[in-house]
C-alpha cells in the first residue's frame, strides 16, 4: 500500500492498515524506545504505548515531514512521558558538574549491542539526556523544554552521561583484554 492510502487507511480505523503501518515502522521505533528504555522489556513497553498514541493521533498527521519521522517523535514522547512521574531528572546541585567537554569516544573494538547495553545502564536521567542529546540530536533548550529541566541541569546530565559512559568503556576494555590474554 502506498503512504498517504496508508495514512488514510489508519485515519479510517482500518485495522489491516494499522498492523501494515506497526510492520513497516516497528522495527525502527523499537531501536528508537530502546536507547531510552533501561532494557528490552521496557523498550517493549514504551514501543506499544508508542503505537496506541500513533494509531489514536493520525488523524493529526498532516503529511508535513514523513511519517516515520513523526512516529519517531511519539516514541521519543512516551518514554519521556513513562519517565517524567518518577522524578528521575533530578539533580541536588545541577551546577555540581559543568559540561567539561568530556568526549566518548567511538570505540571501534566495541559491538553496537554492548554500546547499547552500557547507554542502557546509564542512570535514567542520564540516558535519556544522552540519548536526546547525542544520538537524536536536541538542543539542551529542547531537552530542558521536554523534561521540564533547566539547561544547566541537562548540560550536567549529559556530562555525566559521558563520564560514565567512559569508565564502562574502559571498564569493558580491561574485561576484554584480560580475555584475550
């Protein structure tokens, strides 16, 4: 079926397009809700929640910008949504940590399912600054806007993101290394 028949379809309640729409766009926001999730179950989760906002929404859908794009950002919506209740983004003192410019870098001994797995390690309020940030590519202002955070608060989240992400780097290489020897 072609896009906007698609779209049109899923704005009528047609089921059949609903599960063509959840078939072709599935795979890509379930690699979107796991870089905010804290592991596969909850990625799940958000991914279904995603598509009952999807399918209730598209009659919203004004075929400006592609579809995946704005299913894209539902799925970014419902994790943060999940997240905001538990107050997770939080600082005692968001001045504590100013953003250093510390870098991770792009390892390339490591697998894309352990960088993963370390971002999904992150402490909430981390990842979901670091993936907002990092691999979805917001402002501090946007991301301050969506989490209801300062600027301040998610440049010392985002810097402490890094920060751990660099020990669990090195953590990992120590591991590895001990491995091969």
């Amino acid at each position: 079926m072609v896009q906007e028949q698609l779209i049109k379809e899923c704005q009528a309640g047609n089921r059949k397009a609903q599960r063509e729409l959840y078939d072709r766009y599935a795979s890509a926001l379930y690699g979107c809700c796991l870089k905010y999730a804290p592991n596969a179950q909850e990625a799940q989760d958000v991914l279904q929640d995603s598509f009952i906002t999807i399918f209730d929404k598209i009659k919203q859908f004004k075929s400006k910008g592609s579809l995946e794009g704005w299913c894209k950002r539902i799925a970014i919506n419902t994790a943060l949504q999940r997240y905001r209740g538990k107050k997770v983004y939080q600082l005692e003192n968001e001045g504590a940590i100013p953003e250093t410019g510390v870098e991770v870098e792009e390892p390339e001994d490591i697998s894309l399912q352990d960088m993963l797995q370390m971002i999904q390690q992150l402490p909430e309020r981390y990842r979901m600054v670091f993936s907002l940030y990092t691999l979805d590519g917001y402002g501090h202002k946007e991301i301050a806007s969506m989490m209801g955070i300062t600027e301040g608060t998610s440049k010392s989240n985002l810097s402490r993101a890094k920060q751990n992400l660099q020990e669990m780097i090195l953590q990992w290489r120590e591991n590895n290394a001990s491995d091969v020897s």
